[in-house]
C-alpha cells in the first residue's frame, strides 16, 4: 500500500524485495560461543519489536490479563543501555497510507503517549475494549507508532562486537516472555 504513487519508490521497494531473496539464500547459521554479544536489528523487524510494547499497552491485552507492564511502572526492567523507550500511538503522520482522524467506532482520535523514558504511561485501543475495562475516555484504535530515536549513533554502537540481523526469514516474539525466535 502507498500513500502516493511514486513509480521510482515502487521500483525500490521491488528491488529491496528481490535482495531479501538473495539474503536469504546466502544466509548462514550463526556460529556457536557468540553469548554477550550485542545484538543490533534493524529494517522492518525493529517493527515487530516495538508491536511486543504497543499490544501489551491495548485495553484488550489488560482484560484478557496478558499484559506485563502496569502503568507507572518500568516496561523496559532495570538493565537499560542507551536511551529508554518513548513510544507515541498517532492518528496521522505524512505519507502514510493508514492515518485517519477518525476510528471504525467514530473516535476522534488524539496522539497517545503510552511509554515515555521506558515508562508505561497508558493504554490504548478501540472502544469495545475500552468498555470492557472500564476506560472511560478511550483512545480510539490508533494507528500509527511514533519511536522517539536514541542518543546511540549505530557507529557507536558498532565500536563493540556485534551482530546485525538485517532480515528475519520469520521472526517471532512471545509478549508473555519477550524472548525473540
């Protein structure tokens, strides 16, 4: 889906698509004794990783009692390097395909902080939901993440050993544990 028909972006898209191919057929198992490495992700499964945040923040992840931050409290735990996380759900951001003002239910929606400095801040999420907790004021079903970038440039960060997963044949992400496959 694109916001825009740009042929050139298109073209790009299709590229990097075709390249992803390529990885993976020259991909390897990693070696053995790589424990305290440091792990750095990047392209679309950085994604992936911020959705484990935002659906354990939704109203729903409360009622059915799968959530694991509380508000006021951390959602990052105590051992964080670099900057903490300060994640905001948004209605709209230029050029892309999924903004709107407005949610399925007739919200009109309002950004929504829900972590701020590896805080939980808020829940969010659509009106059923919403109703099943008890939420008052719902948030509406957002959908847009703005991720507040770190104070890590990545040449700092490639200054120590490291690994760098640029594609995931299928990642996976348990919310309940947080462990990543």
């Amino acid at each position: 889906r694109f916001a825009n028909f740009d042929f050139d972006e298109i073209k790009n898209e299709v590229k990097e698509v075709l390249n992803i191919v390529k990885d993976r057929y020259n991909a390897i198992d990693l070696p053995k004794g790589l424990d305290g490495t440091n792990i750095i992700i990047d392209g679309e499964e950085v994604c992936d990783v911020f959705e484990y945040f935002t659906e354990d923040l939704e109203y729903m992840s409360k009622f059915t009692h799968t959530n694991l931050f509380e508000l006021d409290k951390s959602a990052q735990g105590d051992d964080v390097q670099g900057t903490p996380l300060t994640l905001t759900m948004m209605p709209y951001y230029l050029g892309a395909s999924g903004s709107r003002s407005i949610d399925a239910d007739g919200i009109s929606l309002k950004e929504c902080n829900i972590i701020k400095n590896g805080v939980a801040k808020a829940r969010w999420g659509d009106n059923t939901s919403a109703y099943f907790i008890g939420e008052k004021n719902p948030t509406g079903d957002l959908p847009i993440l703005k991720v507040e970038k770190g104070d890590i440039s990545f040449k700092d960060m490639a200054k120590k050993p490291y690994i760098r997963c640029v594609r995931f044949s299928s990642m996976q992400m348990d919310r309940l544990s947080g462990l990543v496959g």
